[in-house]
C-alpha cells in the first residue's frame, strides 16, 4: 500500500477507528498524491518567480489561452473557468456550500462535518461514496421505491447485494417497523451494510415528516450498538421543495451524523436540481460521524479527491465559477424563492385535481410531499401497457415503473397545463382494456 494512503489510515483510526473499519479495499489503498506531479507544480507556484514551467495548461502573457469562439460564449474572466479546478473542487465554492449548508440545516451546526469535495454532480457523488466503502457482493438496502440509477451502479456495476425495506405503512406513512426489520435482517451475516436514504424521495415526492426522524435514528443506533457497521447516504438531491408544513425542512444528514461511532453519515447534495442546473453537473460529498475530528475528515477528503484526479481528474472550473456565483449572487435567495412558489403552486394544482373522486378508480397516489414527482399505482393493468397507450392516444408520456407504477413529474408542466395533463390521463384509463 502506498505509504500515503498508509498515512491517511492512520490518521482515520486514530479518531474512529470504525470508520477506517467501513472503507471497502479500495476506499483503503485510495490516496491524494501530495507528493509527485502536484507537490512540485504548487511548490513552483508559490516560489517559481521568474519561470513556472510546471502547469500543463497552454498560456498567453500569463493567462490561459483559449479560442474566442469559446470565450465570447462566457461573461466571465477566461483565466478563472479554463485552467483546471483542484481535484477536491474551488475552495472558494467549496466552503460557500458548507455555508449554506449549516443555514439550511440547523442540526448540522450541532456536529462536526468534513467540507464539502464538489462531484460531477449526485450519480457520481453516489459512486464515488459507494467505491469508497462497499466492495463486490457487500450489501446496500434501498426502499422500495427508489431511483432507477441505484440498480445500474450498486447492482450491474459494483455487484452489489440489494435489500429493501417498504418505504410506506398501511396509513401512508414511513413504515418504522419495515425500516428496522430490514437493518436487523441485512446485518445478520455481515458486520457493515451501506444504507440510503432518498428524500424528498424519487420517485414518489415524499419527504420524512419531522416526527420521523427520532424513530429512524434511534433503529440506525441500535443496530450499530449490536456492534454493526453502517454508512448512511443521504441522497438529498431534491433537498429543500419541501410543500407541507410537517415535512421535515432539513436534511436528515444532520441527524445521523453524530448519531453513533459506528455510523458514517454521507450527504450527497448539489445544486443541480436545487438550483435548477442539471446540465451543469455540480454535486459535493460531505462526510461526519461521531468521535471522527478534523484528521478523519481531512483524510476522507484526500481519498475522494484521489478518487476524482484518479477517473476524472477534476470536475469542470467553468461549472465550479457560475454556481459559485451564483450562489454569491445578492438576490440569489430572491430568485431561489421564486422558482421555489412556481413549483410549490404546481405541487398544489395536482393535490387539488387529484382530489376529484373519478380518479380513484384507475389511479391510487402514494403519499407526496416535494420534489419534482409524484407516483400513482395504476389500479387496472400493467404498467408499461398503460404508458404505451397513453403515449398513442393522448400524446403524453410518463414513466412506468415496475409491474404497476406510473410516475409523474409536474416540475416539467406549467400550472395551468396541469388540469389538461390529468384529464387526458384519465381519459386514457377509461379507455385502456387492462
């Protein structure tokens, strides 16, 4: 093993061993190398003051060359967005997330937390999380709904054991007692499994409600104290459409992360779907468990950023300067509540449609909440059936899931399209022979 990942370990089992105990092989032998290429290239950049012939970048008059049919295209200083970004992400941009982080989530500010690392936004912030702790054939549990994506990565790619428990009791609510059978049961061969929680969830659109949260912490607890392992990943993509007054308006991150020293709590976010930049791939990792300090979290940060320079090498600069930006922005909380009614009054124009009785023959809402979707169990007929009869008849399409889900994503019809959408999915169920 390279003796900087030698020293990284270290350092990790000297405040939280189990954490060490969590990484998988890889997560083990991954390092950042401080020494080499990168330790000479910022060794010259602060000492080097006639010459830096170290960067592999192409400049002009000591700024970053580029073509002008690239850089006409962007209102920003070329030299800020075409050199590379640090592996780990912009520093700057890396603790304006944090920032924001702790406004958002009160809890956080009770515990201590790694700095976010930016990823190429939350699938890869999801590999990333995954290589660094799970090896071929350990277990992941995931609810019953759950994103799509999970399957192609945990189970075609990594080869991952898949659990589930059901995600709803019958009275619509989080079924706490499915929830703790589950990590009792996938812990029962095995001393570590991989837990993640999605929420608001995709694809339902269901948020945990604040009484939640003491229930799903204390079985998270009891399992470790049975002396399991267990990493927690928040994926928290849709963090903040929260509809409802009793949503939970933090991130359950918060919760978990000082929760138990056999926990490592991993918050998945980004400003993505947030802050409705999909296209610009900008995610972050922040890691926290109790008993881990500043030697944990700076060593968890090391592997991740060796992970990146190792695959990607770094994630895009040009991303990195506009979020940050962005988020610097003075009426960047303005703008961000706009968006934020828009979508809230779709969210309300389907709960009021939905509450038309004729609706419940065909279709059967399972609980939402926030986010971008909610998800109807199709009470006659296949699912895919369904979806292909309505793409012919009435020119909409949804997504099927499974053998009997259909999932709708209002974030993408306009309010008063809204009433028209369902009307004419209707339609096409009083005419769909199951």
């Amino acid at each position: 093993m390279n003796p900087l990942a030698e020293q990284l370990n270290s350092d990790i089992q000297s405040e939280n061993p189990y954490v060490y105990e969590i990484l998988s092989d890889f997560g083990k032998r991954i390092f950042f190398p401080t020494a080499g290429i990168l330790a000479q290239a910022g060794d010259a950049k602060k000492n080097a003051h006639l010459y830096n012939a170290t960067i592999g970048i192409a400049t002009e008059g000591g700024k970053a060359m580029g073509l002008a049919s690239i850089t006409e295209q962007v209102n920003l200083d070329q030299h800020s967005y075409l050199p590379y970004a640090p592996s780990p992400g912009v520093p700057a941009l890396r603790q304006k997330w944090q920032e924001l982080q702790l406004q958002k989530n009160p809890q956080m500010k009770e515990v201590s937390t790694s700095l976010p690392v930016v990823t190429n936004a939350l699938t890869h912030g999801i590999s990333l999380t995954a290589s660094l702790v799970m090896n071929s054939g350990d277990k992941v549990l995931l609810s019953d709904h759950f994103w799509g994506n999970y399957n192609l990565y945990f189970g075609a790619t990594l080869g991952a054991q898949i659990g589930f428990f059901s995600l709803f009791d019958e009275d619509g609510e989080f079924n706490h007692a499915s929830f703790k059978e589950s990590l009792i049961r996938e812990t029962a061969d095995v001393d570590k499994l991989t837990v993640i929680l999605n929420f608001p969830n995709n694809p339902t659109g269901y948020s945990l409600l604040s009484k939640d949260v003491e229930g799903i912490v204390n079985s998270l607890k009891e399992v470790a104290d049975s002396g399991k392992n267990i990493c927690v990943i928040c994926d928290d993509a849709y963090f903040g459409l929260f509809f409802e007054e009793e949503v939970l308006k933090e991130s359950l991150f918060g919760y978990v992360a000082g929760a138990h020293q056999r926990i490592l709590a991993v918050k998945v976010d980004g400003a993505t779907k947030e802050d409705y930049v999909w296209g610009l791939r900008c995610g972050f990792l922040t890691f926290a468990s109790k008993g881990a300090g500043e030697k944990t979290y700076k060593a968890l940060e090391q592997k991740v950023g060796g992970a990146i320079r190792a695959t990607v090498s770094n994630i895009s600069n040009l991303t990195q300067q506009m979020v940050l930006n962005s988020l610097s922005s003075d009426d960047y909380a303005v703008q961000k509540q706009e968006k934020f009614d828009i979508m809230c009054g779709r969210y309300n124009k389907v709960k009021e449609v939905l509450e038309d009785a004729k609706f419940a023959e065909y279709f059967k809402p399972y609980p939402y909440n926030s986010g971008y979707f909610m998800t109807m169990k199709l009470l006659k007929g296949d699912a895919e059936a369904f979806r292909k009869h309505l793409i012919a008849t009435q020119g909409i399409g949804v997504i099927a899931i499974g053998a009997s889900n259909i999932r709708v994503a209002f974030s993408c019809i306009d309010e008063d399209q809204i009433v028209d959408l369902f009307e004419k999915v209707y339609e096409a169920a009083c005419s769909f022979e199951a």
